[in-house]
C-alpha cells in the first residue's frame, strides 16, 4: 500500500510539474509576443524621430534661406530709397543753386 501511495504522489508531483511548464511555456510565450510588439513600436517611433529630425533640419535651412533673401531685399529697397532720395537732393540743389 505504501507504494502504492508513493506511486500516486510521484504521479501526482509529475502531472504538477507538467502543467507548471506549459504555465511557464505560456507565460514566455506571451513575454515574446510582447517583446516583438515593443520592437515594432520601437522601430516606429525610430521612424517618427528621424522624420522629426528630418523636419527641423529642413526649417533651419529655410529660415537660413530666408534669412539671407530679406537681407538682400532690405539692401535693395536701401539702394532704391538711397537713389530716389540722393536725385532728389541733386535735383533740389541745383534748384537752389539755379544750375
């Protein structure tokens, strides 16, 4: 009888390790799973930083463009302004001065 006990309780520890690994198998397979839905999630926001990266360097170059383009008009618009006001003076001058 004793062992038949024995034999009952080595089945009954056996049967318990059994489903305790598949518990364990289960259980890393859904720590897979969700190691493989964070590397997607990972490798997208890789994506949206460098396109965010992308973006800003592409600002900075345009507001440099910009930049160097109002300065340039502004020193248009001073050469214009400096012609006109300087004839004008030339013109009042020689009013003045009846040439």
């Amino acid at each position: 009888m004793t062992n038949e006990l024995r034999s009952a309780e080595h089945e009954r520890r056996i049967r318990r390790l059994e489903e305790n690994d598949e518990k364990i198998f289960d259980s890393l397979e859904q720590i897979k799973d969700a190691q493989h839905g964070q590397n997607l999630i990972n490798q997208k926001m890789d994506f949206t930083l460098d396109a965010i990266n992308r973006e800003r360097e592409n600002d900075h170059e345009r507001k440099k463009e910009n930049n160097r383009n109002i300065r340039e008009m502004k020193m248009w618009v001073l050469g214009l302004v400096g012609t006109v006001i300087g004839s004008l003076v030339i013109a009042f001058l020689r009013i003045l001065l009846g040439i």
